[in-house]
C-alpha cells in the first residue's frame, strides 16, 4: 500500500530525514514511534504528498506520492494538528463541509457522529469541545468519507486514558473494516496496544522495525524470570534449565505470587537503541 526506499529530506540544509525505507501492508496498523523532532510529522506530510522530498521515492497505490490524483486523495484520510476544525461551526456543520468537499451524502454526517460518540453534542461548536470530543470530531472527519489509508498523527496526545481508549476502539475497528491505518506516537503503550507492526525513528533514521513483541523479545538481553512471593519476597533467576528445578519446587509449595519474564517494553528498546527516551518525563 505504502512504499518507502532511501527517503531523503532537509530543511534549510538541515538533514531531518534519512534512507527511510518502509512497506506498511494493507489492513495493517503501522506504528511510526519516536521522540519529539524526529521526524514523523514531515514523513506523513511527504507520504500524503503534502511536501516534496529530495531523494529516493515514495509511492502510494503504486503512485509515485508527488503525482496524487484527486481520485487517490479521496482514498486518504489525515488527522494532524487541528487541520480542519472549524471553530464556530457545529459537530455537524464541520462534517457538513467535508461531505460537501469529497461528495458524501449528509445521511453519513449523523451516523458518523453517532460512531465515534458524538450524536448528542452535534450542535455544538466544536470551539466548545472538550480535547477528547474535539479528538473524535476530527477522526469522524478523517474516516467519514471512508478512505482506504487513514493517517493519525498523534490522535491521543494529550487526552486523558478514557479518551484514548474510545479512540483506541474507533482505530481498532477501522482496522476490522479492512482499512489500512498509519499512526504515529510517543505512547509505547498505545503502539504496543495497536500496531501490527512499527518502526522507531530518531533523528531522521529508522533504527529498527518490526511486531511490537517480536521487537520486545529481540532485545531481550536480561533473560531473567521475576518471581514474586506471597512472603513479600522477590527473585530473580536466569532463563534456563538450570532454573527449573528451583522455579518447580516454589510452584509446587504455592508461595508464588506473581512470575514474569524479563521482556523488555518498547519503552526500553528504544532507550536501548537511541540512549534516549520517546516520552518527555514531564508529559
Ligand atoms: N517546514 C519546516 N521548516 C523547517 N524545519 C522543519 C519544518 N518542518 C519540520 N522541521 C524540522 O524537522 C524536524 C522534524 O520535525 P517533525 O515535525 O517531523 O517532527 P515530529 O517527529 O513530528 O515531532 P513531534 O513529535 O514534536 O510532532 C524538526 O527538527 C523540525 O524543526
Ligand atoms: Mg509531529
């Protein structure tokens, strides 16, 4: 669906993009993990040809992304920043405007904001929005025309954990009718909870890719087994044979309370690879 080889791209001499090679599948929910400036924001502008690019190519139902018809763009959805709400407008009146712009009948409008949560406020003014009301007014707007590709830059930044999880929903089910999703986050746990497969950039680099736990398990490097037990105890074993035999007796006398493998979160693989965290401690 999407085709990325050796992608190149500076600002002002300023290199922020570098070799990004990626294949993200149909019906699949690619994740693009990574810190603040590393880089998303531009490889979905250059995806959706929004912004050109300086070397390599980009191609997108096996278009080239600089040469987008009008049809392909019809076949995209994109939600980032605050690109298009209109503040004075109701719920409905935004939707209105977009079924208007790509030819979809009202009918959808009322539906749409029933799907995502949002039948009662459809009068409101989205100025009067709470964030996570505001978040699911502007997925309703990325999918009501129903794309094939919907990009989601950052679609639960910010929101609280009950929010994220109605638009955790919207996403998975998306994804149950078939349609191809591109994410990006600093949210580990969101990416691990959503993607079929992500990619983590830093500084203009992809550094690995890969099934969230496929990539936990890779940079497995501890191997240990956690157990904990109803003494308040804690211990730590090697991942082995030679633990069997002791992992066996506690089982057996019922003084295990919890036992955990050591794998790591993606949290961790990216600290790992970059020496650098994908959340601010602040946030
Ligand atoms: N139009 C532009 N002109 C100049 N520099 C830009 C422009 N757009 C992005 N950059 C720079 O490119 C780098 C990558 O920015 P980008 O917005 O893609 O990062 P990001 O990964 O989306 O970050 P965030 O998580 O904060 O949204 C940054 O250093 C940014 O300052
Ligand atoms: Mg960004």
């Amino acid at each position: 669906m999407i085709r990325c080889r050796g992608v190149e791209k500076s600002f002002s001499g300023k290199k922020v993009l570098s070799g990004i090679d990626m294949d993200i599948p149909e019906g699949k929910i690619f994740g693009l993990l990574g810190p603040s400036g590393a880089g998303k924001t531009t490889l979905i502008r250059i995806i959706t040809g929004q912004l050109g690019y300086d070397a390599g190519s980009v191609n997108i139902f096996d278009r080239e992304a600089r040469e987008l018809t009008r049809d392909d763009n019809k076949k995209i959805g994109i939600m980032m920043d605050d690109f298009g709400v209109y503040e004075r407008f109701s719920c409905r009146d935004n939707l209105k405007v977009f079924a208007d712009i790509y030819g979809t009948p009202y009918g959808k409008i009322d539906e749409t904001l029933e799907l995502v949560g949002l039948g009662d406020a459809a009068k409101k003014s989205a100025s009067d929005l709470s964030k996570g009301m505001r978040a699911r007014l502007q997925l309703a707007r990325v999918f009501m025309h129903s794309p094939e590709i919907l990009f989601l830059d950052e679609p639960t930044s910010g929101l609280d954990p009950r929010s994220q999880k109605a638009i955790h929903r919207i996403i998975l089910d998306k994804k149950k009718e078939g349609r191809t999703i591109f994410l990006t986050t600093h949210n580990m746990e969101e990416a691990h909870a959503l993607c079929d497969t992500v990619a983590l950039l830093n500084e203009g680099h992809i550094v690995d890719t890969g099934a969230p736990d496929e990539l936990c398990r890779k940079y497995d490097h501890k191997k240990t087994i956690s157990i904990h037990l109803r003494s308040g105890e804690s211990i730590e074993l090697a991942c082995g044979a030679e633990s069997a035999e002791r992992i066996g007796e506690l089982m057996k006398s019922g003084s295990v309370e919890t036992i955990h493998s050591s794998e790591p979160n993606l949290e961790t693989v990216f600290l790992e690879l970059t020496g650098k965290k994908l959340e601010e401690d602040d946030k």
